[in-house]
C-alpha cells in the first residue's frame, strides 16, 4: 500500500462526513507532490547552477565595492608630495596650511582646502595637483615666503635702517667737515660764497677720505658745495651758537643789556642787541645775540622790541640789572626813554652810557 494513501485512508475513517472534499484535496496533493520529485532534465540543472553562481558573484562585488568604499582614508605619505597639506583630525579632513593662513578662499570651490575639510580621498591626488597650481595657492605660497623672509632677515625698514645708520654715520661726518669749513670762513670773516668750494677742493686734496667719499657717492645736484649751500650752513651755525649762548645766559643769575639803532644797506631800520652777564667760572662774558627789525625807531617801539625778543627768547627780564645805551633821548631819556621804560619793569637796573656798541 502507498504511504499516501495509508495515511488519507486514515484520515477519511477519522471524518467519513468529508469524505468527498478530502479526496479532491488528496489527489491535488498527489499530483503536486509527483511534480515535486521529478528530476529537472540537465539543461534546467546547468541554467539554475549558473543563476546561482551570478548572484554569488554579484553579492561579492557588491561587498568589495562597500568595503573599498569604507577602507578609504587619508595618507600621510601624501604630505610627502605636497608638504603644505595637513590633516585636521576635528574636522575629519584635509586642509591647506598655506591658504588656510591667509584666510582667502574662491568661491566656485566652496571654501575647500581653507575653510571647509577636504574628504574626496577618491580624487585626492587629482584635486591636490590642481589646487596646487590655483592662482590663490602660488599668491600663498609667495606671501608665506616673503613673510619668512622677513623674519629671518628682518623687515624692509629694519634693513632700510641698517644701511642707512651706516650711510648717516659717514654722512653726517662728512657734512661735519663741510660745516667746520663754513665756520672757519665766517669767523675769519672770507667771503664764504666765494671761496667755500675751493677750500673744500684744499682740504679733499690733504687727505680728507670721508668728505672725498661723501662727494664721489653724491650726485651732482647733493654734494652741498653750492652757494646756496654754504649759505644754509651759515644759517645753521647762527642758530647753533645762538641756542649755546642762550642756555649759559638763562643760567646766569643776572645780566646786562646793550643795543643800538642802525642802518643797513637797503635803509632798513636795525636793532644790535648784546648781552653781558658772569659765566660758571665767575669770569664777565659779553656776546651778540641778534639783530631785530624795526617798524620805526622811537622809545615804545624799541621797548617793544626789547621786550618782546626777551620773552621769545625766554629769557627773565627780573634778573636785568644794568642797561648800557648811547647818549640819544631815545635810548637814555630821563622819563621817556627806554631806559626809563625798562626801570619799569626792573626798578634796580642801573642805566650807563655806552659807546660804540653797534657798527653799521
């Protein structure tokens, strides 16, 4: 007897009322089982084998390819090729040292390399070829340079100023001698217009290195050996000496003062004025200080002038105690002369008679 059949006899004897439905449901199942157990014919086996093994091969690729995908990451030997990449483990990417410095990143790249982290590692030496020859990287590139430059080197004005503490140091002895000269000549009362350029031929010609070499690095418009030149030289001493004996009379604890009316060649009206007071070493110092115009030529003018060049000067009219003048009403009136006017001011000035102060 058939297993099958053994076992649905069985389960009709169990339910006679269904007889009928179950038979049907057994003779469905016969004919699907014997379906099942038919061998499938050698063609069927090799397109199954084959279907089997494609999808096996697909699964593999695809798990390949997830963890190729995955394994991808940054290369240190990359720093190697391009030594102004580095990697920044807080963003989890690549970034330019150099770029990222100075901060400027272009806008069609989104801020890649500067602002924002580098993660293609896919096109990672593709993209880090072509940032490199960007215009922005090469101008990053020359800041950084030059930026180290200067640091090893100092700055521009640092260097400027090196060279040039040299230059003023040869420069300023040069212009020394040239002044000297200028004062020999105006002490010794030469003409200094006229003979300035030829004494300093005599003195290049002895032997003077720094004024010769002065002269050769100059050009020709700024050796200072002009006329105008000397002129301003004079000028210069004048307000040299002028300041040294300010200071000594300023110390002075008292002082006598001289003037005198004058001329010059062009009808201008002209005030001398001198000074006479005891040094530090106790010994009595007279010098000529200036000579002041003069809008007319009466007591309260010459007062005013008197007084005025005293203040500018910052000299203290309370330490005057004694004034010398000529003879003239003007100057040694009783009661509208300057001196008069002076005693004003300082009431224990003496007033004395001087003769030849001024040489118009």
């Amino acid at each position: 007897m058939d297993i099958r059949s053994f076992f649905c006899g069985a389960s009709s004897s169990k339910s006679p009322g269904h007889s009928s439905s179950s038979d049907t449901e057994d003779k469905i199942d016969s004919n699907q089982s014997d379906t099942e157990f038919l061998e499938p014919s050698p063609a069927k086996k090799r397109l199954i084998v084959h279907e089997k093994h494609a999808k096996e091969r697909l699964t593999t690729h695809e798990k390949s390819k997830k963890i190729t995908a995955s394994s991808r990451k940054y290369n240190k030997k990359w720093e190697e090729s391009f030594n102004w990449l580095m990697f920044d483990k807080n963003f989890q990417g690549a970034f330019c040292k150099v770029c990222r410095k100075r901060g400027i990143s272009l806008q069609r790249t989104g801020g890649t390399w500067i602002s924002k982290p580098f993660t293609n590692w896919k096109k990672a030496i593709e993209k880090m070829k072509i940032h490199a020859k960007s215009d922005i990287h090469l101008l990053s590139c020359e800041a950084e340079m030059a930026a180290a430059t200067a640091l090893q080197e100092g700055s521009v004005i640092q260097q400027l100023q090196q060279i040039n503490d040299e230059e003023k140091l040869k420069n300023r002895m040069a212009i020394k001698a040239l002044i000297r000269c200028t004062h020999f000549l105006a002490r010794r009362h030469i003409p200094h217009t006229t003979n300035f350029d030829e004494l300093i031929d005599l003195i290049v010609s002895c032997g003077a290195e720094d004024l010769k070499g002065f002269l050769e690095r100059a050009r020709l418009n700024a050796t200072y050996t002009s006329k105008v030149a000397v002129v301003e030289f004079v000028e210069a001493v004048g307000l040299w000496a002028e300041e040294c004996l300010l200071k000594r009379l300023r110390q002075a604890s008292h002082f006598s003062i001289m003037a005198d009316e004058c001329t010059d060649v062009t009808t201008t009206e002209e005030l001398s004025i001198f000074f006479r007071w005891v040094n530090m070493d106790g010994q009595p110092v007279e010098h000529f200080l200036d000579i002041v115009p003069l809008k007319a030529t009466d007591a309260k003018t010459i007062y005013s002038a008197l007084v005025e060049f005293m203040k500018d000067k910052n000299i203290q009219i309370s330490k005057l105690v004694g004034m010398g003048f000529d003879g003239a009403a003007t100057f040694s009136g009783k009661h509208n002369g300057v001196q008069s006017l002076l005693k004003k001011i300082s009431p224990h000035a003496l007033s004395y008679t001087a003769i030849a102060i001024c040489y118009s």
